[in-house]
C-alpha cells in the first residue's frame, strides 16, 4: 500500500504556496465540468461579487457549508470580524438559494472560550432571513482522552431553511439497528411500544448522528494533507434529504471537495468554491479520480505524490520541516 504522508495543509502556507504551480486554476478562475454540469471555482466566498461570478444566474436548492471554525485550524479572528465574515456569506447564500432552500453549516465551539463562534453564529442567523430548523450533533470518534474534563467528541451542524422546502423523509433513515424499547402508546387499544408500531428495522437519523466514521487515514476517502474533511456519509445524509437528483447543490468552503463528490454520487450538480487554489485543486482532482478509479480519495497518500516524486525542491522542504522522505 501506498505511503505518502504530508503535513496538514491548512497549517503549512509555504507547502501549499510549493504546489500552486501545479493547480489548474488561479485566484478568480472558475473551473467548469461540462459533462456534469459542476464548478469550481477559486473564489473567496466572502465576496458576493465573486459569489455571484461563480454562480451565473442560477439558484441552488440546498447550501452546505463548512467554513473555518475560527479555532485550531486555520486562522483566528477576533469574533467580531470572524461573524462579519460569516454575514457576508450567508447573504450570498440567502440570494443565491431558491424560493425554498435548505441551508446547513457544520460549526466548531471552542470550550475553552466560551464556546465561541457557535453562540455569535447563532446571534447573527437570527436577522439572517432564514429559519432555524434544526441543531444536529455528529459524534466524533477522534476524540482526545483527558482525566480533566469530558472528551470532546462532538461536531456541530446547524440546519436552516428558507422558504419551504423539500425534506425527504425515506433518506433519513441510518443503519443503526432498533435496540432501546420504550415509548408506549395505545393504538387501537392495545399498548404498543415503539418496537411493535415502525415500519423499519432501523432507526430514523435524529438530531444525534452516531453512526458516522470520522474520516481518518484507515478510510479509501481520506485525503492525506486535509484536515478538515467531512465524511462522505455525512454529505450523502444532508444532499439525499434536501435536495433531488439533478438539483443545484452549493458550498462556498471546497477543501477535499466532499460535497462535489457526494453531489456527483447522488447525481446532483454541485457548484464550490475555495480561496485557496491548492483545494480547489484537490477537489477537481478527486472527483476525476472518482471517474477512473472509482476510488473516494487517496487514503494513506495524497493527490500531489507524482508531482512531489518528481521535484527535489519539495522533497528537501518535507524532509528539512517536517521530517517526511520521499
Ligand atoms: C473546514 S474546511 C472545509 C472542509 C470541507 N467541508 C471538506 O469536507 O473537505 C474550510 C475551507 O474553507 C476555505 N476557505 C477559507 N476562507 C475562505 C474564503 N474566504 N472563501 C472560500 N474558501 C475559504 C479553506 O481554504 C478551507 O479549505
């Protein structure tokens, strides 16, 4: 099995600034499927004029969106500016949507500060135009172990809608056999548990969402270099209940590309986009890697190893940093 580590992207600006030279798109460039109809554009989300370059004059039926947490990975920002930020692109995301649409946005709460941003995010939604439907918790199995306080396992997704729209009941259904008996009920005199009156072996996806894999290197979907990608089946969930095949899915926040791919599975048309070329590059390299090989992501390598093989440059850099031998 192949073996390419490479260090956290996010967190290593001269590496990435190394690969733009092998990106097909610069800041601006939109990148667009024909086949399929998806794009991708190098845009930064936080300008609706770029926003608007990116979507033409379509309207989208679902939003996902996943945007730095503004903690751990990626840059931090004093909050005020950090929900600024956030307001831009939600008002894009609010005029982009159709009539009826679905807006998710999965979110970080830093325990250590007062659980910031999710508390501000929540603030700011309130005069945002869309409502709040939903507070959906997916449990992490990354945890880390302390004596001192509860491990932290916990991902947020928030869950708004505009308009009415579609929310398709038979996708929400997970793998998680029937095991707790209880709630009872009296149906045409009889008591009944919950056990007797449903229809289905399994359980309806509630709120909690325990029964998806965390993405890590064990996993074909892993992208080595990408922290922050979502897991396949968490997309899957979220683009089969909100959207139908053949409609316009959006996320302004691309990294691995994990809604482009779950979008082009589901036969939906996905238009993302991220400021930085090096993931917009990764995305577009994985859904074509999708097409030949049927694979979901690289798992224990990464989508830059034949360029890295090939130049002693980069290979010098990995080795003199961050210790890794090509
Ligand atoms: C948390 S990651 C998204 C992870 C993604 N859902 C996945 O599963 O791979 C956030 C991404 O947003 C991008 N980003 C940060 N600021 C941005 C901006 N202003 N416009 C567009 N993308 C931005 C980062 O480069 C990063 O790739």
């Amino acid at each position: 099995m192949l073996k390419a580590p490479i260090p956290r992207l996010d967190l290593d600006a001269e590496l990435r600034n190394m690969l733009t030279p092998f990106c097909r798109l610069k800041p601006g460039d939109i990148w667009e499927d024909k086949s399929s109809g998806h794009k991708v554009g190098c845009v930064n989300s936080y300008a609706s004029g770029e926003i608007d370059h990116l979507m033409g004059n379509k309207k989208a039926v679902l939003a996902v969106h996943d945007p730095p947490y503004n903690f751990v990975a990626f840059d931090e920002l004093e909050i005020d500016e950090f929900i600024l930020n956030c307001k831009a692109w939600i008002k894009s995301t609010y005029d982009v949507l159709a009539e009826n649409g679905s807006l998710y946005v999965w979110l970080g709460a830093d325990q250590k500060n007062h659980f910031q941003p999710l508390p501000q995010f929540m603030m700011m939604m309130m005069n945002s135009g869309f409502s709040s439907k939903s507070f959906i918790t997916m449990r992490n199995q990354r945890g880390y172990g302390t004596q001192k306080n509860w491990m932290a396992i916990r991902q947020e997704l928030l869950y708004y809608t505009k308009g009415k729209p579609i929310f398709n009941i038979e996708a929400e259904y997970t793998d998680i056999p029937k095991v707790l008996k209880g709630y009872y009920k009296t149906v045409g005199n009889q008591v009944t548990s919950n056990m007797e009156r449903s229809k289905s072996e399994n359980i309806r996806a509630g709120n909690v969402w325990i029964d998806i894999q965390q993405t890590f290197y064990r996993m074909e979907e892993n992208i080595n270099g990408c922290f922050a990608q979502k897991p396949l089946k968490s997309c899957d969930r979220i683009i089969k209940a909100g959207s139908n095949k053949g409609d316009l899915v959006i996320d302004f926040f691309a990294h691995s590309g994990a809604t482009l791919l779950s979008a082009e599975i589901n036969e939906r048309i996905c238009y993302t986009c991220d400021i930085d070329p090096v993931f917009c590059e990764i995305a577009i390299r994985r859904l074509e890697r999708y097409r030949e090989t049927g694979q979901t992501g690289w798992q224990n390598s990464n989508p830059f190893y034949e360029e890295i093989t090939k130049d002693d440059n980069i290979k010098a850099y990995l080795m003199n940093n961050h210790q890794i031998e090509y």
